[in-house]
C-alpha cells in the first residue's frame, strides 16, 4: 500500500469516520483501530502519525478509555481532537476539569493567540464546532496554548508541545460547521507531519489485486451481484485477480425496476464477466403473499435471498468445491457495525439497511475486499476499474427493492404497475436532464383507490406518489423541487400510458420527519 499513512485510534466519538474522510480527503491514506492497541502494536502497524478521535466519556471517569501506555513514547506525530486532547493533557501531566462555563456545543469562535503552521493561511478568528463539557484547566508541563475560543472564561481551544510533535485541538476540524477544518488537517499532514505523498482510492487497485490474487490462490470464489456499486466493484476487483475462479450469481427477486435485470447482466457481459441468473421471482412473490407490514416484508426477502442463494451455492459447488464467499461489505458497513472496534461498541447499523447477512451458515471463508473503503472511494475504484457510469454513479436503490414501494401487499400485479409509473418517472428526469442533480427519485405505488372519471362513468384507480429527494448520505432530505412543467409530463404519461393508475401525487416532505423510502 503506502508507507505515508495515518492511525486513528477511536475512542468512540460519533465523528471518528467523518475524520477518516477528511483525511482521506487530503490525498492521505488512514485507517481507524481500538484505542486498545499496544505501542508495539502501533509500532508493528507502521502509521506515519496518529490521531486520537474524540468520545463520549470523561477523561476522569476510572473506566474511561485510554491509551495503551508508552503509545506516546513511539515518537511519531500526534494529534488529539476533543476527548483526545484531553487525554493528552490527561497523561502528560495536565488537569482537566468539567466546565463551570456551560458546556460548548455547538458552533463557537475561536481566537489564535499563537504563530503555528497548523493555523497557517487563516485568520486570527475563526468558526470552529465544538461539543464538549470537560475543559483543561491547566496545561501538561512543556505546552503551550494556541488558541481560545471566545467567551468568559476564555476555553483552551487548542495546544501543543515544545517540539511540535504533540497537538490537541478541543473543537472538531473533520465536520463541515468547521469551514477551515480542510486547511487544519492539511497544515497538520503536510507541513506538521510531513507527509509527501499523494494518496488516491484508484492507486491500491493494482496492489488489492495483487494481494487477493496471492490470498486466493488455488481458491474457486462466489459473489452476489445485485448490480449496485458496492457488489459490482467487489466482483470486478476479485476477477481481475482470479478470473473465470470467481462465479458471479445475480438472483433475480423480480423485485428490481424495469429492464433492471437484463441492464445487469448485459453491463457484467461486456466487462467479460457472464453472470448466473437465478430466476427466484415465484419464490420472492410466493414469501410476499399477504404480508403487509414494512419490516416483515424486509424479513421475508432477506430470509428468502438467503435460500436461494444457499441453493444455488450448494448447486455450484457439486460441479466444483467452492471455498469463498465475496462480499462488497464497505467501510461505513464496518464502523456502523462496530466492526473497527470502538471504545463504546458505535450504533449498531439498521437492520433493513443490511441485505443479505449471507456469510455464516454457508460455512465458507469470507473475503470482503473493499472493507476499508467510503462509498465515493468505492465509486473511484469502480471508475478505475472500469466500470461504466450508469453502474459506478447509480444512485442508492434498497436491498428490498420496489417491495417497500408498494405500500400493503406485494403482487406481480402490482410489481409490474409501478415498474411502468417508475419507468416513465426515470425517462423524463433524464429527459430533463435532472438525473445527475436530484439524489434519489423514485414512484412509490400506494394502498388506497381513488376516484376517476373513466369516460361517461366513474371508477376507482390506483394513485402514484412521485419521490424526489436531494441529500448527501441520505441520513437527512429535502424534498426536491421538480419544474412544473416536468411534473406536469411526468403525470399525464403516467395516467395514460398505465390506464389503471388514475392519479399522481407529488411528496414535499423531508427527511426528518419523512424517511426517503415510504416504508
Ligand atoms: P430511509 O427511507 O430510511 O432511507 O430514509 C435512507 C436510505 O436508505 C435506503 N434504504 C434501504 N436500503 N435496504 C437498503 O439496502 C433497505 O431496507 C432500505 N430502506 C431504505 C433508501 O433508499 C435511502 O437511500
């Protein structure tokens, strides 16, 4: 990989993966570790610099986390942020104390009150984000103070060492309320730390292939392809590694948008890599008969994708032993499981936000190549790869498919009506060249009928509601404002060219309180 690279030790902060991306973000590689580790095995890890992450305890508390001791002796750079920082001062001699000023969350402003490269380029104020209720009263011996932030009494906002090898920072530069944070953390990598190189997601394509190519050697793969981002490039990486030994299998659930499936396999034809197609769609709308309720309908394609895809492993491997199962598990999937070992066991990630859960009964070895990558990373790598656009810059489409789309019971029936609505929808907002801007824009058939003048009589029709949402992560939304004259198309296709839909609705709600998905 790189010799040029950072530790963070995560000491249970709800920010330390926005850290990690913001330092990636600098052009340098980093990867998140349990405060836990030993100095040996910090050592043995070889990270140029390390970052102490911020969390949610008090540093004075006896079962705070810590640091594993002669961790600072390493002699490599380091900065605290927040809980960090106060850790520092902590062990190196200083005094923290809860705060008899208010706590400080949220935007504050910060005074410089010291020369220091990590400032270099900014002001002598600056808005910064705090969140925190400790303070340190008295810095370790050999400290000096760099900033404040405004306010009786002023705060220690920010600190370092006589040589320049230790600093701590009480606000949190990797949030976006920290406009100048980019230029911290960039003074502190470059010009602090010295680090030279220029890291990008696409330069480990070469050395990830070399590396799976030795782990499996000898080894017979399979994958789950659903034709989103993550799968994809997971099996693209994987095969430019060991070829026709890796066996995509793309299970159909019938549940996809239209065209979707043939989209899929034709995409992976052209890439060289052909992919088994298990038609389950009688299974998944047999598992659907009756059920009405959001989350068991998430249970029952989760449980019926898992059968399947078992049945077809079991089919595979009597034509040839299989040793290992692929998987495009990312980065966020890990820290929101809490898989990269935090100090408090992070949240542990949405149930319905985890397909599939395919590993363990089947009882082969798990390999997930792109474990320690952010989804825009996994698009670069996508892109490296080369992986056409219409695969790399997708938009989020749920595990579940149109299933949570269409509210009450799922049929063919009506599988096929809103595939037709969802069609027309997605035909028009590329028309309008809107598809790059908007986050995510779906149909979403609903579970009442309403009135409609059917030529000289009246009769009862299903409604449409069109979803737009613009977003960064999808953890919040605004409701997108479609031109009206788009909407107004959009509508009167839908209507005619899907005669038992007889009217479209249009969702201005955002997220919170409304979620993206309308189950
Ligand atoms: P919500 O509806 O929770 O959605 O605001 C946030 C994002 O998550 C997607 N989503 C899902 N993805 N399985 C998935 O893989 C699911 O069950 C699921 N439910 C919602 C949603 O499309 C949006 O991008």
């Amino acid at each position: 990989m790189t010799d040029e690279w950072v530790l963070i030790l995560d000491f249970g902060s709800q920010y330390t993966r926005l850290i990690a991306k913001a330092i990636r973000a600098q052009g340098v590689y980093c990867e998140v570790a349990p405060p836990t580790l030993s100095a040996r095995e910090v050592r043995e890890r070889g990270p140029r610099a390390l970052v102490l992450s911020g969390g949610p305890r008090s540093v004075y508390e006896p079962d705070a986390p810590r640091l594993g001791p002669d961790v600072l002796k390493l002699g490599i750079p380091v900065l605290g942020i927040c809980y960090g920082m106060q850790l520092l001062a902590q062990l190196l001699g200083g005094r923290v104390e809860r705060s008899s000023r208010k706590a400080e969350y949220g935007v504050a402003e910060i005074e410089i009150v010291e020369d220091d490269p990590l400032f270099l380029g900014l002001g002598r104020r600056g808005r910064v984000w705090m969140s925190h209720g400790d303070v340190i009263a008295e810095l370790p011996p050999g400290f000096r103070a760099l900033a404040y932030s405004a306010g009786e009494p002023p705060l220690l906002a920010a600190m370092r060492d006589e040589p320049g090898r230790i600093y701590g920072v009480q606000f949190h530069p990797e949030v976006h309320h920290t406009p100048h944070g980019p230029r911290m953390l960039h003074n502190w990598l470059r010009r602090i730390c010295g680090l030279r190189e220029r890291w990008r997601p696409g330069d480990l394509v070469q050395p990830k292939v070399e590396e799976l190519r030795a782990q499996l050697e000898g080894k017979r793969a399979l994958i789950a392809v659903s034709g989103g981002v993550d799968s994809s490039v997971a099996a693209v990486l994987v095969h430019r590694a060991i070829g026709d030994r890796l066996v995509p299998v793309f299970v159909d659930t019938g549940l996809l948008r239209k065209g979707e499936p043939e989209r899929v396999r034709r995409v992976f034809e052209r890439l060289g890599l052909p992919l088994r197609t298990v038609d389950a769609k009688r299974e998944f709308f047999e598992k659907l008969r009756g059920v009405t309720d959001p989350e068991g309908k998430r249970k029952a394609i989760g449980e019926t994708f898992i059968r399947v895809f078992e049945r077809e492993a079991r089919r595979l491997e009597r034509e040839e032993p299989l040793d290992v199962l692929v998987q495009g598990t990312i980065y966020s999937d890990v820290i929101e499981s809490g898989g990269a070992g935090t100090a408090h066991g992070a949240e542990t990630i949405k149930s319905h936000h985890n397909v599939g859960g395919l590993p363990a009964q089947l009882g082969f070895e798990l390999v997930e190549p792109l474990r320690e990558f952010f989804k825009d990373e996994v698009r670069e790598l996508g892109r490296a790869l080369g992986l056409p656009e219409e695969i790399v810059d997708e938009p989020p489409f749920p595990g579940p498919g149109l299933a949570v789309r269409i509210l009450g019971e799922v049929t063919p029936e009506k599988v096929a009506l809103l595939q037709e609505a969802d069609a027309i929808l997605r035909e028009e907002i590329q028309r309008a060249k809107l598809h790059r801007e908007i986050w995510q824009y779906f149909a979403v058939l609903l579970p009442v009928r309403s009135v409609a003048v059917r030529g000289d009589g009246r009769g009862y029709g299903y409604v449409v509601a069109l979803r737009a949402v613009h977003s960064r992560d999808g953890m919040t939304a605004d409701w997108y404002k479609i031109p009206h004259g788009v909407l107004e198309r959009i509508s009167s296709r839908i209507t005619n060219e899907v005669p038992p839909i007889t009217r479209v609705v249009y969702d201005i709600t955002s997220k919170p309180p409304g979620t993206i998905e309308w189950e």
